[in-house]
C-alpha cells in the first residue's frame, strides 16, 4: 500500500522522538511550568492564543491571576460549566477532548487505530485478573489536547481497589503517533485506576505523554514525578478504611498539557450511536449507557 504525503509526515513527527532524552526533557517542563517569573503572564497569553483557549468557563478567566503555568494548565472550571449526564445507567465523558477510538473490548484486545490494535493485559501492566475482567467488556479512548481543560473526572460513580502505576516512555499522544506507532499506549508511562462500580469493574488509564510534566490523582497526589524503574501497586480497602468511593462527575485526577484517558468497562455499554472517532466531548458530556 502506498504511504501518503500525509503518512510520511507522521511517521517524520512520530519517529523523530525515539532518541530524545523523554523524561529528563519532561522533568525540565515540569520545573519550568511551576516557576514564578515576571514572564509568565506573557508566556501564558502567548500559549492561550497559539492554541485558542477558551478561558469563559474557567473559574478564574483573568490569565494575569495565574502565577505559574501549571495554576494556569490545571485550572478550574466554573461549577456550572460542566453539567453531567443524570441518568442512572449514564456514562459521562471523563475529561474535555476528542475522542480517538470507542467500541468493544474483543478478546482481551483494544483498537488503537486503522490496521492497529493493542494488548489489554499489556496495558493492565499484566494484572491478569482485571484483564480476566474487563476482557470482553467496552472502552472508549479520549484524547486531550493542550488547549484542554485537564481535569479528570469519574464517568461512574465507583469505588477505588487498585491503583497500579506503569513506568514507560513518553512519546507523543497526538492524533499522529496514534496512526503510525504500534502499541503506544502500552509503551508510554501510565496510572492504572481500578473501582467497582454497580455496573461491574471500570479501569482509567491515564497515560503519559511527551512534556506531561505530571499525573496526579485526588486520593495519592503527585504520582510522577518522579521517574520510577519499577512498576508499583497500590490495593485499598474498606477493612483498613483506605478505599474511596467518588460519584460520577467527581474530580479523579489531573494531567499537566495534554494527554490520553482510557475508560475501560467489564459490562456492555451502549456508546451514544453518532459518537464517532474525532468527535469533540466535554466532560460531563453523556457518551452511552451501561446495561
């Protein structure tokens, strides 16, 4: 088959990656972004008009009150800004983006992109037993883009067990890696979140990216940085009064730029019939029902 002008492009803008120093270059954007200078305002007015920010629904809209770019990255939004979806059995988008891929789970394996697909067990960090799980179940990948609000929030309302951090690279995320590089998102660093919901088990993968500087969430804080060499698990409880449990729409983490989210369902979902790939979502947004 014949590589497009388009193809070649991305293959240029994917590859050209591969001998970059990822994490020690992303370690300088996390310190660069937390840094009080008289050139952050400017600094961040450029960005917001480079990549269009909407800044109307931001709890501070004023980008002169933001006194470093990660307040500015990980704003909040006004609380009427986002309305989530009611419905008992609705499924509400987790994050503000596009979405990149949406459908079945089919035999313990993700569609990544046209001719692509990938290993769930591979993306679980090898947790067999949620794979067991989640293998025949429905998930829906969104992409966040930097112009993105980058919040993250619960699309069911569930009960934290596991939390599994996966270290790995940091290749880009963007709509060009997705097409050209195989199993991306098993190789790039991610944060595992696993809750038991009323509807079965329900996974968020947050995965890492080129100059995400930092992935968080509301019950451990801070997970990378910095650099981990080995995977670590995380199990809670209510017998030790560890386990948490968040309502749908509820705040569960955050990333610094733009990023990936991948909702994983162990029971049949019934995605909205006109969501398609590419689509623009905004969290809170109904994106299906689970049955």
């Amino acid at each position: 088959m014949a590589i497009t002008r388009a193809g070649i492009l991305d293959i240029v803008k994917t590859y050209s990656l591969f001998p970059l120093p990822q994490h020690a270059l992303t370690r300088v954007v996390y310190w660069l972004t937390r840094q009080e200078s008289a050139l952050t305002p400017k600094a961040i007015r450029q960005f917001a008009q480079t990549f269009q920010v909407d800044m109307q629904d931001a709890l501070e809209p004023d980008l002169n009150q933001y006194p470093t770019f990660n307040a500015f990255f990980t704003r909040a939004l006004k609380p009427s800004a986002r309305p989530v979806t009611a419905g008992v059995d609705d499924i509400a988008s987790p994050a503000d983006g596009r979405i990149s891929a949406i459908g079945d789970i089919q035999e313990a394996r993700l569609f990544q992109a046209k001719a692509r697909d990938y290993s769930l067990l591979s993306l679980l960090g090898g947790d067999s037993q949620a794979t067991e799980r989640l293998g025949n179940g429905r998930f829906a990948t969104i992409y966040l883009s930097p112009r993105d609000y980058h919040r993250l929030h619960m699309p069911l309302s569930g009960t934290l067990v596991k939390q599994t951090h996966v270290p790995g690279r940091l290749f880009s995320v963007g709509p060009h890696a997705v097409r050209t590089l195989p199993d991306l998102f098993t190789r790039n660093e991610r944060v595992v979140a696993q809750f038991e919901t009323d509807h079965g088990l329900m996974a968020l993968v947050l995965v890492g990216a080129m100059n995400v500087a930092a992935i968080e969430t509301v019950w451990h804080g801070l997970i990378t940085p910095p650099q981990a060499s080995h995977m670590s698990h995380h199990h809670y409880s209510d017998s030790d009064g560890s386990a948490l449990t968040l309502n749908r729409g509820a705040e569960m983490g955050r990333f610094n730029m733009g990023s990936t989210i991948i909702v994983l369902l162990e029971n049949p979902a019934l995605w909205r019939v006109d969501m398609q790939p590419g689509d623009a979502v905004r969290m809170g947004q109904f994106l299906g029902q689970v049955s």
